[in-house]
C-alpha cells in the first residue's frame, strides 16, 4: 500500500494558508507555490538511497555521501504541474524534467492526454509527479500509468492540496507510489473542484480565466 504523508511543517501551512486567499494575486502565487515545492521537496527526499564516495578535500581524503544511481527526475502534468518545478530544482538541480500533458474532459472529469515527452533515462531515475492539485485522482493516476508504460519503476507524487477522492483512486490504482501532500482538505463539489481548496491553479499561477 503506498505511503501516504502529511506535510505539518510550520512553513508549509503558513504558506498553504497564504495562497488559498483569494486576494493573493499571481505574482505572489507563483511564488508561494515554488517555495512550497521547495519546502515539501526537502521533505520528500528524505529517503533517498546514498553511496560512500571517497574525495579529496583542501586538507585530506575522506568520504562521503551522494545520491546512488541516476538521480531524480520531475515531471509536472501541464500546465499547473509547471508552477513546483523551479522550486524543486533549486533543491535538486542535477534533476532532469519531462512534462505530461493532460487536460479534464469537463463532462466526464475524465483525463485525456496531449502530450508526453520524458527523460531518455527516465526509466533509471526516481520519478517525482507533480501537480499543484489531487481531486479526483483521474489525471494524476493517468500520468503515473503512462511513467509506467515508459518502464519508469520508481515513482512518487507530489501534490500541494488533495481531496479524500483522489487519495483513494491513486491508493487504488497505484498502491506502489507514494504520495506526498502539503493540505488534505474535505472533498470535491459538483464541479470536481476541491473544498476549501483554492480555485483554479492553473488560472491562478498564469493570470488566465
């Protein structure tokens, strides 16, 4: 069963609290969601694999650690998922980056997916999904299927606000990927939008209606 965390870092509900306002214009917003990734990404590493590696400092030989294997790669679904790539790659800066595009048939709720170009290596890496908001589920249980049809092995999720539906569809669909959250709010409406929530993410980190 995948391993569903909680963010309750101080920062990160300050921050949280500060772009669910509808005053927060989208200059402050994209801000505010960059640093969230960065925030949450700190966490979300935290059990990545490390090697011994011997170097040479100014005084001597010692070791130490760095990250095993190929590293990480983020992949944001278009076009919110946009909005937490620069504050995780000052994190991880060695990260490759692929996008997925999928937008919500608005009579179904259901993805469809537009684009999809990944790291070559991607397979080798330890996939981050991003997306600023988990409602249903729908598209972020489809992007993590599509990873795994391109042999990505390793894959984890990180999303800013979720709703119990969409916990429950990728817990169902993907039971092998862990799922990192900085807000688990109460539901979805009838428009599949989640309450509280904050709205559009995509309308609100680009300034579009």
């Amino acid at each position: 069963m995948s391993k569903v965390l909680i963010m309750d870092h101080p920062l990160i509900q300050h921050k949280v609290g500060v772009i669910r306002r509808i005053e927060t214009g989208s200059k402050d917003f994209r801000t505010i969601i960059s640093e969230i990734a960065m925030l949450m990404t700190y966490e979300a590493t935290r059990d990545l694999k490390l090697v011994d590696v011997e170097i040479e400092t100014p005084i001597c030989k010692t070791t130490v650690k760095e990250l095993s294997g190929k590293k990480l790669a983020v992949v944001p679904i278009l076009r919110a998922g946009l909005g937490m790539v620069d504050g995780m790659l000052e994190m991880i800066p060695a990260a490759k980056v692929g996008h997925i595009g999928l937008y919500r048939d608005p009579e179904t709720l259901e993805p469809v997916e537009y684009y999809c170009k990944l790291p070559a290596d991607s397979d080798e890496r330890e996939v981050f999904v991003v997306d600023p908001m988990l409602a249903t589920g729908g598209s972020a249980s489809a992007a993590i299927t599509l990873l795994k049809q391109h042999g990505c092995k390793r894959i984890r999720m990180m999303c800013i606000i979720a709703a119990p539906q969409g916990i429950r569809r990728m817990e169902a669909d993907h039971p092998d990927v862990d799922l990192y959250i900085a807000a688990l709010d109460d539901k979805l409406n009838e428009h599949g939008y989640i309450v509280p929530g904050l709205g559009d993410a995509g309308d609100r980190i680009f300034g579009t209606k």
